[in-house]
C-alpha cells in the first residue's frame, strides 16, 4: 500500500507542475528569430538528469533439488509435500534514485541506488512420513507452505540508449546487499484421514518446533541462516519518456533482472536420527521483472 501511495504522489505532483509551468513551452513564442530559438536550443541542453521512482517487484525463484537414495534403500518413494520447494515467486516493492548523464543524442551513463524488498514463496499439499508405534514409518498427508522475506539495496550502473524519440534501452550490473535477516517461514497443515496425526508425528516438524507443536497446524519463522549478502546479475529495460515540461519527464519503465550469485549456499536436509543425507538444493537463483514509474528532472 505504501509504495502505491508514493506512486499516486509522484503522479499528482507531476500533473501539478505540468500544469504550472506548461507556460515555458515554445509554442507560446512563435515569433522567436532562428538566432534566438539556437541560443535556446543551446540554453536546454540537458546536461544531467536526476530521477526518483517508485514500483515493484516480480520476484522469481528456484533452486535444483533432489533426493537421494535414502528412502529407495528403505523401499519407500520420497515424501511430496515439499515439491514447491523447487520454485516460488512472489511480488514486492521497489524504490530507487538516479543519476543520467547524457554523453551525446544516444548514449547516457546512468547510476541508480535502489531499495528492493524480495518476497517470494510456494505452497502444495502431498505426504510426508510419521513414525508409526512400531518404529516403522507411515505415509500422512499435509498442506505445506513456505514464505521468504528479505531487503536489499542496490547499485545498478547502467547504460541507456535512445532507440527513437523518447523511447529508450538500458543494460548493465546489478548489485544488491542484503540488509536484514533473510525471514525463512514455514506453514504446516495436517490433512490427513487419521485425526490422532499431528505434527509432533513427523520427524521434520517435530525437529524445527522443538517437540513443542501438539496440533495439526503450526507456522514456524526463522532467519535463513546461509544466505549470501551480496548479489550480483544484469539488468536490461526498456523505457519511454513522456514530456511533462522542457525538463521534466515522467517514465515508465520495465525492467528484467538475473543475478548469478545464488541467494544461498547449497543446503542438504538429513534424517533425525541418523543424521543421514536425504536432499540436497542447489543452484539457488533469482530473478525478477520489476517495474517502475519514475519522475526525471533535467540541468
């Protein structure tokens, strides 16, 4: 909600100035001598923009995982309810501030900082095992979902290239820092037939909860204790200029963003008891589409 009400800020505050100081345009001076109008030209030359924005984030994650063969020796398929493991996705606000230089008609260096909330997770329903009176283990069903919440900033140095008119590219590095505990948080929900199953019954629950969950539902939170603080990918967007005075713009734009850090170091889950190597998740990548209305201010 807030990143919106920025957004219906800047889009007011644009209108207001639009309307203020249309007056400069040249058309109201049609009479100007052509030594007037190039000493003018010459006078409007922009020679550095600086721009805010505001807009969101598209976030897109995915990690390979596998199993190992630790529930075939036991004659067992492995469990299903963590299948959404494998990717997720989620939206979440984006603000930023930057720097255009124009070298030429074409080509400008552009410097952003940003500040990127990536939110993102999964949710899908399957079994897991319970260990049953006998020592043996049992299939039972569940609904899992897990969420991830983390805050970067960023630095995206950047070139941009106008196509035609107004209409422009940009491509370049992106670095994103995180600056607040990586939030891990996880939702189980018994669905099984058997009403005497809860989720002290599974191995799995039973260790992340401390013994302590007695129901069939529970969340549990946690800082995602091996996530890497410093990202770094490419970004390539496209944008369109829209003139609102001389110097002022507002720009829409769209961007794609691929990071080839992973978040997180490779991760192996293991049986309770033995301690024994049951999954592994590696590869654990993000992208994002992110889009953006920014308000540009030539000098």
């Amino acid at each position: 909600m807030k990143s919106i009400k920025i957004l219906l800020i800047v889009i007011f505050s644009a209108l207001l100035l639009f309307t203020t100081v249309r007056a400069d345009e040249d058309v109201l001076w049609p009479n100007k001598s052509k030594a007037t109008k190039s000493k003018s030209a010459s006078k409007d030359k922009v020679r550095f923009i600086l721009g805010v924005e505001g807009g969101v984030n598209l976030n897109m994650f995915s990690q390979d995982v596998a199993w190992t063969n630790y529930y075939e020796n036991l004659g067992l398929i492995h469990p299903t309810a963590y299948e959404s493991h494998s990717s997720g996705s989620g939206v979440s606000p984006h603000f930023g501030i930057l720097g255009d230089i124009p070298f030429n008609d074409m080509f400008s260096l552009q410097i952003r900082a940003d500040l990127d909330f990536r939110n993102y997770g999964n949710s899908g329903s399957g079994f897991d095992y319970i260990h049953t009176f006998g020592g043996g283990l049992a299939a039972a069903t569940m609904n899992y979902d897990w969420q991830i919440s983390s805050i970067y900033t960023g630095l995206d140095v950047l070139a941009r290239i106008n196509i035609v008119g107004d209409l422009f590219v940009t491509g370049g590095f992106d670095f994103q820092y995180l600056v607040s505990d990586m939030k891990y948080k996880q939702t189980f929900n018994v669905t099984d037939s058997d009403p005497t199953v809860t989720l002290n019954d599974f191995p799995y629950w039973n260790w992340v909860s401390g013994g302590k969950a007695t129901g069939r539902s529970d969340s549990w939170e946690a800082p995602f204790t091996n996530a890497n603080s410093l990202l770094i990918g490419l970004e390539a967007g496209i944008g369109y200029k829209i003139p609102l005075t001389r110097r002022i713009w507002l720009v829409p734009q769209g961007r794609f963003q691929y990071f080839f850090t992973p978040i997180a170091s490779n991760e192996n889950w293991t049986e309770d008891a033995t301690g024994t190597i049951v999954r592994t998740a590696q590869n654990r990548k993000l992208m994002a589409l992110q889009f953006v209305l920014a308000l540009w201010f030539g000098f």
